[in-house]
C-alpha cells in the first residue's frame, strides 16, 4: 500500500521513516511512503498556505486551493484512494479503522494546522476526518505517524509473528496482560509465581485474570460489549 503525507512540516516525519518497523517495511516495499510539502502547490512568491476566517476570531485557516492541487497531483482515479483530513473534529481513530486503512492500495493523508482548515476541504475533496483521541494537538503531523503506525503494522508480513498482530487488546475485547522479565526478584518486587511454575494452563489462567482486572481499573468501557470476550473471560469476570 501507499501512503501520502501533505504537511507544512515534511522534516517533521524524518525521524518516523527512519527507525524500526516503519524503516523496515519501506526498505521491503511492503509501504511506500511520500511525505509532501504543501506550499510546493503554491503559486503566489511567498508560498502562503493560510488565511484568515471568515466571521473574524483568532488565528488562522489552511486555504482550500493547494489541498485540492496537492490532493489530484497525488492521487491516481483508478487506485480509488482514501483522503484522510486530520483534525480535533473527526471521527476517533481505533482498531478497526485501522484495519480499514490497511486494505487500501492509496491513503493520502492531510495534516491540518493553525486554528483550523478551510471546511470545503472535508466536504468535498475528504473521504473522512479523522482525530486520534480527545485532546487538542497543535497540528496534524504526530496524528499522522500514529495513524501510519497503527496501519503498517497490520499489513502483511510486516510483523515477524504472523499472529501477534491478531492477539493483541483491542482485537480481544480487553487489554493485554502484564509481562515479566528477569530477574525473578527486584528490589524485593518478586514476579508473580504462577509465571515461573511452567504450566501453560495456570500461565493461561493468571494473565487471562491480570488482563481484565487492568481492563476493570483502566478501560471498563471495554467491558461493557461481553460479547467481544470469549466464554472463559465472562466466566472469569462473573
Ligand atoms: Cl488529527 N489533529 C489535531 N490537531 N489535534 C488532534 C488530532 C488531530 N487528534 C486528536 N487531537
């Protein structure tokens, strides 16, 4: 699949590109990535991206015009691709849009900035507006690499083990449970005994429990569809 990024800050993303899982599946072409700088679809000498709104109020709006420009230079008709507009006002970004994401050959991504961009940009050139969470961020761009992040990691071959991807929380209908490393005691902090008895059953048992009762403390909006869970985890909570 392919991304394109259309940001006013492309060096912002040199550091996403260039370490781990990410690196990896685009040296593999597993991804191809193109990070674009808007004002390169700017006519007028001092390449202005924004304005200011309508109405008056602070701040200003991204313009319409290099969007839509940057937008049809990217896209190709035939690839049939998602245009995302990030933004605090879309719908919040899960799992499942993620997976969503990761069955399309073209996603361009836009990163909104200043107090806002031109609305005629999500009516009519976004397929959809997405936000990562309910907080305020001052631009787009760290919305973006989590979106990228949360996708390339669910195509295929990119991770090592084929079912990790699969067996993760929020796949399960609960968070995952609590993992431990040596040493066995630290700083007189001993890790739980059922995980060094070696029997796979009561390892089972104990990280199945670990997990809901940190989904009951953190997460019990989770809880609420019993439906996602399998019969063992009910049984467990009740
Ligand atoms: Cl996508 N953009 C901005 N600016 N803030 C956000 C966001 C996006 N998602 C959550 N907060």
């Amino acid at each position: 699949m392919r991304f394109d990024v259309l940001t006013i800050f492309p060096a912002f993303f040199e550091g996403f590109l260039a370490y781990g899982i990410v690196r990896r599946a685009c040296q593999r072409r597993q991804v191809e990535i193109g990070i674009h700088n808007l004002r390169d679809w700017t006519y007028d000498r001092h390449q202005v991206v924004d304005d200011r709104p309508y109405g008056g109020e602070d701040g200003m709006v991204l313009k319409p015009e290099p969007i839509f420009r940057a937008v049809e230079a990217l896209t190709h008709r035939q690839s049939n691709p998602s245009v995302v507009l990030l933004t605090p006002q879309g719908r919040r970004f899960d799992q499942s849009m993620a997976q969503h994401l990761s069955r399309q050959s073209q996603v361009v991504l836009i990163c909104g900035r200043y107090e806002g961009v031109d609305e005629r940009v999500a009516e009519h050139l976004a397929t959809e507006e997405i936000s990562i969470g309910d907080y305020v961020l001052s631009g787009g761009e760290p919305a973006a690499m989590v979106v990228m992040d949360a996708v390339i990691r669910l195509l295929p071959d990119v991770l090592g083990n084929p079912t990790s991807a699969q067996k993760e929380s929020f796949q399960t209908g609960r968070l995952d449970y609590p993992v431990y490393t040596r040493p066995p005691v630290y700083r007189g902090h001993a890790v739980p005994a059922e995980l060094l008895t070696g029997n796979h059953a009561e390892i089972e048992l104990w990280r199945r429990r670990a997990a809901l009762r940190k989904t009951l403390r953190y997460r019990p909006d989770l809880l609420t569809d019993q439906t996602r869970l399998d019969e063992i985890d009910r049984r467990l909570l009740t």
